[in-house]
C-alpha cells in the first residue's frame, strides 16, 4: 500500500514518528497513565519520573538545565509564549521587538497580534542569500527594545541564521533573544549558553517526534527571563504553561531529540551528500536556480526556483511521484507566492515556480534519483509544450 503512495520529500512540514519513538510512547498510554501532578499515590510518581527523566535528555541537548524546560503543544505555542509572555511581563521597560520578514507565520502573527494593542515591531529584510545583516539588527536596536527574535532555521529556504553573532550582540545590549528552532532543534548543533540565546522553541514532529508537543526553553539566570503565562489554571509548569502534562507526548519528544542528537553527525553528512545529488542532476537543466545561501543551510533542505514553467502545472506533474511543497501558499483558495521566496527579491512569477524538497532519515539514493529524473521530464515537457499540460504528463504516468 505504501508503494502506490509518492516518494516523501516534505520532511520541513512533518516528519513520520520513528518506531523507536513510538515503542518509547506506547507504555505511558495505558499501563503508565498516571497524572504526573498527583503526587499522592504511585501512578503519579511513575508520569512524574517519566516527565522529569524527559525534562533532563532535552535540556542536555541544548546545554540548558532541566528547569529551564517549559513543555508546551508545539512551537506555534512556544513562540506565542515567548513573544506575548516577554511583551506583557517587560512592558514598562519598552514596548518594540524585532524580527524578520522571513519568519514562519507563528513569530510574525504573535507580533502583528502585539502591534494591534500598541507595540511597535521591525521587520528586518533578509539578503538575497536568506541570511539577515548583522549591521541592520544592531541599527534597528532601540533603548526600549524588548526582544529580538530570528529563527534558527528556515522552515522554506533552509538557511541557518548566525545566532551566536545574534546572541552576542544582543547580550551587549541587554535585549532579550529568542529563536525558533522548530526545524534546527537536534539537526544542528544548538548549545543555550555559547549561543547567549534565552528564550527557544522546540517540536517534536519535525525530527521524527510525535504532532502535538514542543517546549520553549527560559533562561533562569544570567539573566532569569520573565514571562507572563498565556494559559491559565492549574499552574503546571512552574506557572507558566497551565495543563495537565501529556505524558507519551513529552516522552516521544524526548526520544526524538535524544535519537536525532545521537545520530547527528553521521546523519547530516548522509543528507547532504543526498541534497548534493539531487541539486547536481537538477542542475542539468537551464534556468534552475537554488534558494538560500549555499552552504549555511540544512542539510536536508533544497528550494530551488524554476524559469520559465508555470509553478502550478509543475507541482501537479510532480503529484505522482513526489511528494513535495510548493512556493506558494494555498492558505485561502487562491495561492499567493511565499513571503520567503519574495523577500529574496523573486518576481511572483519565479517564486510560484519554486519547490521545496525535504529530504529525511528515510529517504535514499534511488528514490532521490527517480524524484530527479521526474522533476527534469516534467520541466522539459513543460516547456516544450507550453503551459498547463500537466494533466497529459499525469495521463502518461
Ligand atoms: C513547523 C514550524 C512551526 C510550528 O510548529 P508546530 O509544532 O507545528 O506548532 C513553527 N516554526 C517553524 C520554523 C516551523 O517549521
């Protein structure tokens, strides 16, 4: 059944649970069920024993201490916590907080949310190649600058930003740092103190964890970061993230990091000799061009954009054999070209026709091999008969 299904190349969108991850999870479902805050009795101690051995593996993966751990549903709520909890707890110190334009929409909606009640925010550009200069965050930098946050990966393009240039900088200025790494988290090497980062997002299902559960890491000392909680109730997670604590979630994450920071090494050189592959063959044909610095990136990320195809009948002759994600958006039922791609500097029409391949721990030469040599028929085809014959390509196939 699994065969008749495309080759899985979105690995930037999720990731499938590794079954050492799910063996992991299964005995806190039924046997182990216990809720980690009733401290009374011995199901309890068990969930509690779990949560705290979870708190401790992915707090040495980022150099943090297990305290600093704040679980959460995911990096959507990490960053709403991070950006809204810094804004409300630090107001009558400033109210302006920067970002950049290339953010995934769970940092810039929570920023665009802070500018309806009153907050002043800066979009920083990117350069052409992804990455932001250095020399325009630290001009953007006010006295009343609250919070800078830059992703650590970019969830489109790939490109790794400079966050220890980002951390220092920001330390010398007294302004706090937050990153996203929902995509970098155990796939680069990420360490809170080298880095002076004191506020970042975490998910387990873009390494192989389950949907559903992240954290966000606080700073405790040097300095001891202060939030203002976004949920309200039973005052789990030290007050700062209300909810009865799901067990099997925060063990698979756990699994997840622990697994991924293990293999880290042999695995990133293993998918970027993979990404080299893919981008040598794509390279045969004319007008292809790669997104995102070169080498500063992912390793398993590719974007690249495509001249003279059309984005829309490309992705649909794809459809068969791969299953990729495009450079547009189909948020509404009109698809706008990403926000990424345009703050490149890419015409609409170049970053329509733009796919991004993910590539993952499941992935090998071969099926690498077939995605390339569909993506060149289809271009080929495509221009040689003009636009929007997509269609007969699927016919064919
Ligand atoms: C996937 C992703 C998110 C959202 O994470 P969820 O856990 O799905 O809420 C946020 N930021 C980036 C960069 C992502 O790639």
């Amino acid at each position: 059944m699994l065969d008749h299904r495309p080759i899985y190349l979105d690995c930037q969108a999720t990731t499938p649970v590794d079954e050492r991850v799910l063996a992991a999870m299964l005995p806190y479902f039924s046997q182990h069920f216990g809720n980690s805050g009733s401290m009374g009795h011995a199901y309890g101690w068990e969930a509690e024993a779990a949560v705290k051995q979870a708190r401790c593996t992915l707090a040495a993966a980022i150099h943090a201490s297990p305290e600093e751990i704040v679980f959460t549903s995911g990096a959507t709520e990490a960053n709403n916590l991070a950006i809204k909890g810094v804004a409300e707890a630090y107001l009558e110190r400033g109210r302006h907080l920067i970002t950049v334009q290339t953010e995934h929409s769970a940092v810039l909606e929570p920023c665009r949310y802070l500018q309806s009640l009153g907050f002043e925010v800066t979009f920083l550009p990117v350069q052409p190649d992804g990455l932001i200069d250095l020399s325009q965050l630290e001009q953007a930098l006010r006295p009343d600058t609250i919070l800078v946050s830059v992703m650590a990966a970019n969830n489109e393009i790939g490109v790794l930003q400079p966050l220890s240039e980002i951390g220092t900088l920001c330390r010398s200025r007294q302004v706090l740092f937050h990153t996203d790494a929902a995509q970098a988290i155990a796939k680069i090497p990420l360490d809170v103190e080298a880095m002076k980062i004191d506020l970042m997002s975490m998910t387990a299902h873009k390494v192989y964890g389950p949907k559903g559960v992240g954290a966000l890491y606080v700073r405790r000392r040097k300095p001891r970061v202060k939030l203002a909680p976004q949920l309200h109730g039973g005052a789990q997670e030290k007050n700062l993230r209300s909810g009865t604590l799901s067990t099997p979630q925060i063990v698979g994450l756990a699994k997840a990091v622990e697994l991924a920071c293990s293999e880290q090494e042999s695995e990133s050189r293993r998918l970027t000799e993979l990404r080299q592959r893919l981008w040598q063959q794509l390279c045969q044909l004319d007008g292809v061009y790669l997104n995102g610095h070169p080498t500063q990136r992912l390793p398993g990320c590719l974007n690249v954009s495509i001249a003279e195809v059309d984005g829309a009948s490309l992705l649909l002759g794809l459809q068969p054999v791969v299953a990729v994600s495009s450079g547009s958006a189909c948020s509404a039922a009109k698809p706008s070209p990403s926000h990424v791609l345009t703050a490149l500097g890419h015409s609409p029409q170049l970053a329509a026709a733009s796919i991004r391949f993910g590539i993952g721990r499941f992935n090998t030469a071969s099926e690498i091999d077939r995605v390339a040599q569909q993506v060149i028929a289809t271009v080929q085809s495509l221009r040689h008969s003009g636009f929007s014959d997509a269609e007969l390509l699927i016919a064919a196939s």
